[in-house]
C-alpha cells in the first residue's frame, strides 16, 4: 500500500512559494533523488501547470536540470481539476470522488505518492488521507503568499529533521 506524503518548500513565517527559493545543487539532487523514487505524484491544477514546465526541452538546462526533467516525466500524475479538459503526458485527470481515487491509488500501488499543492493537500488532510508532511524549511521570509497548510494545522508529531544541503532543514510530521 502507498503512503501518500505532503512534500513542499516553506518560508520560516510558513508560506510556499517555488519561485522564492531555489535550490543549492545538493538540494536538487535531493529533489532528483525523490521524485525517481516515487510511485507517482498527485497534484491540483495550479501546480500541474507550474511543473508542466518539466514536460518541454530547454537547452539551456544543465545536467541535473535535464535529469530532473526525465524523472519527472517518468513518473505517473494525477491531476485533481474541475476545469482541465485533458493533461499531458503520462498524467490522468481525477474529476469525481477524490476520497475514493486516492485510497484506490493507495491500495493499487507501493512507496510513495506526492501530493503538490497546499490546496489539494488541505482537501486530503480534511479526508485523513495523508500518511506524512514534509516541510523544506528556507532561511527567507516572504511576509505574504499562500500559506503551507491551507486551513487549521493538523495535530502533527514529529519523527524526523534531517539538514538537506547548506540551508535547508527537513520537518517530517506524521499525523497524531
């Protein structure tokens, strides 16, 4: 059974925002190094349309760049919208009951599933169907934005903090 897991980058004062933080080069070989081991990835409509930024060729990536966009594109999605008519490559459209989708994603497949997008995880921890929060703790402060958790923070305990690169710490929670 897969464990669904709510991984993202937050700001010390608690907001996400992928354009405030880039990654140092140890950082994203973390990111590389996790997504090729995911079953899949789910996302909500506003962060598939960020990340379908990886479906397209740039020359001007560099090596890791490239090697993030071919684990990326490997990996199976689901897009959770009520707007999308159709996604990209290897992607699927969730457009009726999320419950019932995510817990049949969880009993078909093993490892771990991504959740992307504070709104979309906000909807699963509502539902009790995240196994796991991870939170990238940056050194910046935003001061606005969309906040990591979309509504009232979970009874959450802690059961890791790894230091991941030169300034960034790993938080992960599970649900009390």
């Amino acid at each position: 059974m897969a464990k669904i897991v709510f991984a993202l980058n937050q700001s010390l004062d608690g907001f996400v925002d992928h354009m405030a933080f880039l990654p140092d080069p140890v950082l994203f070989r973390h990111f590389i190094d996790d997504v090729r081991g995911l079953a899949g990835s789910v996302y909500g409509r506003v962060m598939y349309e960020t990340m379908r930024y990886w479906d397209a060729e740039d020359l001007e990536w560099d090596a890791a760049e490239r090697e993030y966009a071919a684990a990326w594109r490997s990996k199976p999605k689901w897009v959770v919208s009520r707007t999308l008519k159709s996604v990209g490559p290897n992607a699927t459209l969730i457009e009726g009951d999320l419950a019932a989708t995510i817990r049949e994603l969880k009993a078909q497949h093993e490892g771990e599933i991504e959740v992307a997008g504070p709104e979309l995880a906000h909807s699963l921890t509502e539902l009790g169907l995240i196994d796991e929060y991870r939170l990238y703790l940056h050194p910046v402060v935003l001061g606005h934005g969309k906040p990591f958790f979309a509504g009232p923070r979970p009874p959450l305990r802690l059961v890791a903090n790894d230091r991941i690169g030169e300034q960034v710490i790993r938080l992960t929670y599970v649900p009390v």
